[in-house]
C-alpha cells in the first residue's frame, strides 16, 4: 500500500468514527429525528470506500514519483580486425652454368688514348658467376665491333676456375692507324661451343675501348720566291707578287710556291695554316675589286698560260673580304684536303685573284704579297 492510499484510509476511518460518534450522542426519549449530518457522514464514507484507488481521484495532484537514476551500459567494443600475416614466398634462383661478371679493367680503362697503330695488352678481371667450372676448354672470343688486330678465339686458361673464383683475361691488339674512338666487344665460349657473357643473363659482352690520338709535328713550310711571281691577262710575268690592276687597266694574278719535301710520304695532314699577313695594299682593291680567293695551283714554270679568265666556280679553298681580315692567319679544311693530295711531292703551289678582274677606273687597286707562311701538323701512321 503506498503513501497516498494509507492516507485516504485513515481519513475515512476518522470520518467513520466521528459518525458513530454523534450516534452514540442520541440518548433514549429524545426524538427519534433523524441525524441528517451523520447520514450525510456515512454515506461519504460508504462512497468513498466504494471508490477505486488511484492517483488524483481526490482532486488533488498526486506527488511525482521518485526519479530512478539509471546508469548507461558501458558501449560496446568492437572486436579488433585480425591482421592477416602474409608469409614470404621463397623463389629459388637458377644459376646458370656459365656466366661471368665483370670485376674491373686491369689495363687500358675506357677511353685510353694510344698512338696510331700503338700494340698494346687489354686484361679484364673477370669472376666466375655460374655454377661451372671454367676449365681448360674455355676460350676468349671476339663478339663484334672493332677487333684492333685480335685473335678471333683465344684459350680462357690452361687450369681451372671455380665458381665464385676470378681471373684476369689479357689479349694482344693494335691500336687503328687513324685518329678517332674504336670500341670491340668480346664473350666467352665453353666447352662446348657455346657463347656467354656477362649480366643476370650471362649474355652481355664486356669490351674494350680506346681513343687514337696522334702524335703529331707542327712543320713552317718554306716559302720559294724564285717559284713564284705574278702573271698578267695580257701575258706579261713578273717576280713581283701582286694581285689586282693597274693603271691601264690590266689584270694581275699573284702565284706561290712551298716546299713540302720535308713532310713524310705517308703523313697525314691534320691542320693548314695559312699566314699572308705580309702585304702591301695600292689603292682600294677589295672596294673596287671585290673578295680576294685562292686556289690550288699545279703550274710548272710560270707563264703567260697560267693566267686563269674568269673566277673558277669551284676549288676555292679560302676567301678574305677586307685588309683586316687579310691580316690574320687563317686555319682551313680545304687547305688541309688540297695538300693531302700533294703529300709525296716537292712541292705545294696556290694561286691568288680577285672576284673581279679591274674596275677600268685607270687606277692601281692592288696587293703585294711579302712572303707568305705556311705551317702544316701532321702525324706518321
């Protein structure tokens, strides 16, 4: 029975008791008039009795039930995630039974610069990378490339070679007789006839290569006086070397003469040098006659005959185009060509002219050459 029920029952109880009370009050011989208030009394208390128990039914708010505290379940956890562990694959190598691995060059690195046809010894260090034994059957062989006067096969060794063991491998060459960069490649051979090298897959060749730079001489070429001169359209030759006109309006070409006797028969020309510094100028030849040209010129003795009309539309080797630039020695390809081809002989002759031939304006516009320089570099095979 809760609070508010023991309540309305001790009210009533109380309600009940003080109706029996007043009752009781009614003496004998007094009236039989009936109480009126204690009829009244009773029947609240009958109908309050006959009433269903509950919240409010006496008109009065009912006091809020105590709050129950309630405690929050603690969340839930998730369950970790199984980490999954992955177990390595073991993947077993095949080593193949003939490879090599290159070590180091023992002589002659990359690149090594020798004299035209320098003999000379290349060695490899290389390792025994395969599973073989390398035996006495092996052989060093040339692959391709340049093979600079090397065997085409060579025995590998007269013992043995163990796997993981090395060995320095030499062969005999020769460096090219022309300068440039020469490069040959070479493998090796087992025992039965087939080829390795080196590389994860035993196939890659190792190689040699070499740069052949000339030992070269630097020679000044002597200039032949007596050999040259100048001739003249209308056929007139002098000692003088002039090329031009003058005041009658003739036309000069100037010719020289070098001595070449000195150089090798087998030379090969690297470099011409050409130096016309020495002159004199009479009034204004490239102004009024245009470039000044030279070409290559196998006259014999000077003559009317060697006079050329016309400027060649080919085999001209240098061209200047003022005083100033005439005044600087010049280093030319064609020069070197023109005298390659004279290599062998005694002698280097040119010729020198103008673009035009006179500009008819009854003046000297010419120049005299002093006594040229001709430097020639060259090597021997």
């Amino acid at each position: 029975m809760n609070l508010l029920t023991r309540q309305k029952t001790k009210a009533l109880v109380l309600l009940l008791a003080s109706s029996i009370i007043l009752s009781a009050c009614n003496f004998p011989g007094m009236g039989a008039t009936p109480d009126l208030f204690a009829t009244s009394a009773a029947q609240t208390v009958a109908a309050r009795l006959t009433q269903p128990v509950g919240p409010g039914t006496d008109g009065t708010t009912p006091p809020e039930p105590p709050q129950i505290a309630t405690t929050e379940a603690p969340p839930t956890e998730e369950p970790p995630t199984p980490t999954t562990t992955l177990t390595p694959t073991i993947t077993n190598t095949t080593i193949p039974c003939d490879r090599a691995a290159f070590i180091t060059d023992v002589t002659i690195p990359d690149g090594e610069e020798l004299q035209p046809n320098e003999n000379f010894t290349k060695t490899w260090r290389l390792k025994n990378d395969g599973s073989c034994t390398w035996t006495s059957s092996y052989a060093l062989i040339f692959d391709s490339g340049d093979s600079m006067g090397g065997p085409a096969s060579k025995q590998l060794t007269s013992g043995t070679v163990a796997p993981g063991a090395s060995m320095d491998i030499s062969v005999n060459l020769k460096a090219p007789s022309s300068p440039g960069t020469y490069k040959g490649y070479w493998k090796l051979r087992n025992g039965s006839g087939v080829n390795f090298g080196i590389g994860t897959g035993g196939t890659n060749p190792f190689w040699v290569e070499i740069k052949v730079v000339p030992n070269t001489t630097t020679l000044s070429v002597p200039f032949v006086g007596g050999e040259s001169g100048q001739v003249t359209k209308a056929g007139f030759v002098f000692g003088n070397r002039i090329a031009g006109d003058n005041v009658g309006n003739d036309t000069s070409q100037a010719f020289l003469s070098f001595n070449i006797s000195g150089i090798p028969a087998d030379a090969v020309i690297t470099k011409v040098v050409i130096d016309l510094s020495d002159f004199s100028e009479s009034g204004t030849a490239f102004s009024a006659l245009g470039s000044l040209y030279i070409f290559k010129d196998d006259y014999g003795g000077l003559d009317a005959l060697d006079f050329v009309s016309g400027l060649p539309g080919s085999g001209r080797l240098i061209s200047w185009s003022s005083t100033g630039s005439l005044g600087s020695a010049v280093s030319d390809s064609d020069m070197v060509s023109a005298l390659q081809t004279k290599v062998g002989s005694s002698r280097f002759k040119l010729r020198l002219q103008f673009k035009e031939e006179t500009d008819n304006d009854g003046s000297n516009d010419y120049i005299q050459f002093g006594t040229p320089i001709l430097t020639v570099t060259y090597y021997t095979p």
